[in-house]
C-alpha cells in the first residue's frame, strides 16, 4: 500500500504528539514524587506539634521540636522550589 505525501506527515505528528504525552506523563510522575515527598514532612510536622501538645515538654526539648520543625519546613521550601523551576 502506498502512503500518500499527508499519510506520512500525520505518521510524524503522531510520532511526536506521543514524546510529548511521554514527556508530560515522566514531568507528572517526577512532579507527584516531590509532593509525595512535600506531604510526608507535613505529616512529620503534625506529629511533632500533636507530641508537643500532647506532653508537658521542658524548653530544651521545645527548643529541639522547633529546631526540627524548621528543618522540615527548610526542606518543604527546598522542595517547593524544585517544583516551581520545573514549571517555568
């Protein structure tokens, strides 16, 4: 069967619309594993407040939780950032 000069051209547009959906879906699959990672330093920090709240803690130990609260929330930044300059 002999493909006309518009069969060949819709071959190419199909072959590159599917890179462009193969690429769209490895970007999701990327973005979702970073918010994967994003929701298990929130659910972190909601133990951490819950434990806080939970128990009559000393000041170093308040000083502690905090400490580790910031660290998740510098990492949730870090994070955060990885999935803004992904969109740009």
């Amino acid at each position: 069967m002999m493909f006309e000069k518009g069969d060949k051209t819709m071959d190419k547009d199909q072959i590159e619309l599917k890179k462009f959906l193969e690429e769209r879906v490895n970007w999701s699959v990327h973005q979702d594993k970073i918010l994967e990672k994003i929701e298990n330093k929130l659910y972190e920090m909601k133990e951490l407040a819950e434990y806080a709240r939970n128990y009559e803690l000393t000041q170093i130990e308040i000083n502690r939780l905090n400490v580790q609260l910031n660290m998740l929330k510098q990492e949730i930044h870090f994070l955060e950032q990885q999935l803004l300059s992904e969109l740009n």
